[in-house]
C-alpha cells in the first residue's frame, strides 16, 4: 500500500478512513451495505459534488488492525465485489482509459487482475501437457512478473530474496482473490435492477398523524368540553365553521393567540395551561409502523412531514423520542404551507436532494 500511494498525484479521487479527515459539511451520505465506502464516497465527492481531494505524502500512518490470511482474502474479495458493482455508475471505465487508473488501482494493478485468473487455468491445463497452454502459461507468468517487477524488486532491496518469494506467491493469489470478487461484483450489477429494486429509493418521507401517531380530534373536543363545562356539539361546530384549527396548523397563529382566541369565542373560562393539557392530548403510537423506523434508519434518510400545530408538536417532540430518528422535519406551522398544497412537497423534495445535478 505505500509502495503504491507513493506514487500517487496530489490530487485523488478516493479516500481511506484510516489515515483521512473530513469536514462535517463536505460529508456525502453513502449505502451502507457497500464495503469500499470511503472510496465510493470519494468518487461520489469528486465526480458528483465538485469537490477536491488533496493526498499528503508526508503523513506517516500505522495501521492497527490486525488481520489473518482468511480475514485478508474476505477483505479483498469483499472490496473489489462493491467496487466492480459500481464501476461503471461512477465512470470507473473512463478513468481507466484516459488516466489509466481507477481509484487507487494502477493500470499494471488491473492488468495483474486481468491475467491472474487466465494464467491459473493456463498453467493447470499446461500441467496436462497441452502444447499451447505450455507456452501460453509461460507468457502470462512472464506477462505478470513483468508488471509487477518494479513493485517485487523494490521489496527485495529492502526485505531480501526469501520475502520476496512468498510475496510472488501472495500478489498472484491476491489478484485471484481480486478477480473473483471483480466478477462477482459484474454479476450482481448485472441483476441489481431486480435483486436490489429499493436501491435507488434514498429517502423516506413520513406523515405524523394517522400513520406514525393514530390521533382522533374528538378527544380534544371532550376535553375542552370536560375541562370548561361547555358543550362538545358546541365546540366541534366552532372548529368547523371558523377552521381556526386548520389556520392553528398553517401557523396563523401562536399558542397564546389560539388560546385566547378559542378560549374568548367559546367563553371557556380556563387557564392556558388548561387548554393545552386539553388540546393536546389525541394521539395514540402506532407501533407497527413506529418500530420499523430504527432499521429503516439504518438504510434510508427520514424526514417528516406534518400538518401540525405548535401546540401538537411541542407534545409529540416532548412525548414521542423516536421523532430524534428523523433528520429533517417539515411541520406546516412553521412552514406556514399545509398539504396537499403544491409549495410544501416542493420544499419536500428540497430537503431530499443529497447532491447537485
């Protein structure tokens, strides 16, 4: 790995998490059932977003994982599959053509890649004394030593010849490892359309009432009704013939103004802090929904988007703690737009945008 990043350019299209740093606003938001995430995430903020990545030779990293062979070979393999499923939406062809590289892998690298697995089956047909496949193996084994040559002999200057030996051994069944998990990789892009159909889905977008929280306005109205000794055929008549609670949703209105509002129309005769424990009691969880939120979570961004008022949504934000799970919340007092109206799901689909076109 650092035979390799010393000969990179200052300016790089990838990113490793080991040994990087990034700003909390220049962070892209990626799958997370992706292996090679930082080096998606580095396509994605160079190619997609505009943005420069600057590599800094100087910096001296000491990686502490340590690994075994078996943990290695899944690594490997695990890395070049994200890679080869997304290699040709990041425009991973084109870069091998024009810079003879994609991400980190050189041209010699993928060359290696290219050859390992032909120069294994070669080499076993050879073993059955197939003239062609002798010749044929010896030029793939030649082929390979001569594009990593520079790689092996830099090694031995500084390992000796016995290490050197084992590291043939283990770049081959390396670029094998990295030849299968390449293929592999071209073949669940291949069937992506149908085996991941939910992949180009990045946001979900929820409603409160009736779909996370159950909510039935004729319990505020028993308890006004119950709390003011007014009656509740009264109060549902004023809600619906002045639409103050639609215009309470809208943002019209501050609590204290709906309050005393309700409270002088209706001649309630009860303290603020009465209504509100009277208002705001109509909701029930709906579970079902509510506990499929923290795995969603784990895949999509949330956002929620409510016709609310302050005083339900003071309620909610205080009682409910799963509402923390979403990232962005559209509440329409605050918006002052209601659905179904056109305004409100264009600033929906605002807040969605993860990268400028």
């Amino acid at each position: 790995m650092n035979y390799r990043f010393k000969k990179m350019p200052e300016e790089i299209d990838f990113w490793f998490t080991s040994f990087s740093a990034i700003r909390r606003d220049a962070f892209v938001p990626f799958e997370d059932d992706i292996k090679p995430k930082d080096t998606i995430a580095g396509q994605i903020l160079v190619k997609k977003m505009g943005r420069k990545i600057f590599f800094d030779k100087e910096l001296e990293v000491v990686h502490l994982k340590k690994h075994t062979f078996s943990s290695i070979i899944k690594n490997d393999f695990s890395v070049t599959f994200g890679w080869a499923t997304y290699f040709w939406k990041i425009g991973g062809a084109e870069d091998v053509i024009r810079r003879g590289r994609f991400a980190h892998s050189t041209l010699d690298q993928i060359l290696s890649v290219v050859i390992a697995p032909a120069m294994f089956i070669a080499v076993i047909a050879a073993a059955a004394r197939a003239p062609f496949c002798i010749i044929l193996s010896l030029s793939l084994v030649l082929a390979f030593l001569s594009l990593n040559a520079d790689f092996f002999l830099t090694l031995r200057r500084k390992t000796g010849t016995l290490f050197i030996v084992q590291a043939v051994a283990f770049t081959f069944l390396d670029c094998l490892t990295y030849a299968a998990g390449v293929g592999c990789g071209f073949i669940n892009s291949l069937f992506q359309g149908k085996a991941r159909k939910f992949d180009s889905i990045k946001v979900i977008a929820f409603d409160l009432g009736n779909v996370l929280l159950l909510f039935n306005p004729w319990r505020a109205v028993f308890n006004l009704a119950k709390a003011s000794n007014r009656s509740s055929l009264i109060i549902a008549a004023y809600f619906r013939a002045t639409g103050n609670w639609n215009k309470f949703d809208e943002g019209a209105y501050s609590k204290s103004q709906f309050y005393r509002l309700v409270n002088n129309d209706l001649r309630l005769n009860i303290s603020q802090d009465a209504f509100e424990r009277a208002f705001e009691d109509i909701f029930l969880e709906n579970r079902e929904i509510i506990d499929m939120l923290p795995e969603l979570k784990k895949r999509f961004r949330l956002i929620l988007i409510s016709d609310i008022n302050p005083i339900h949504a003071d309620y909610c934000m205080r009682k409910y703690r799963f509402l923390e799970l979403f990232e962005e919340k559209i509440l329409s007092y605050q918006v002052k737009l209601r659905k179904p109206s056109r305004e409100i799901f264009q600033l929906l689909v605002q807040k969605t945008v993860t990268c400028p076109t």
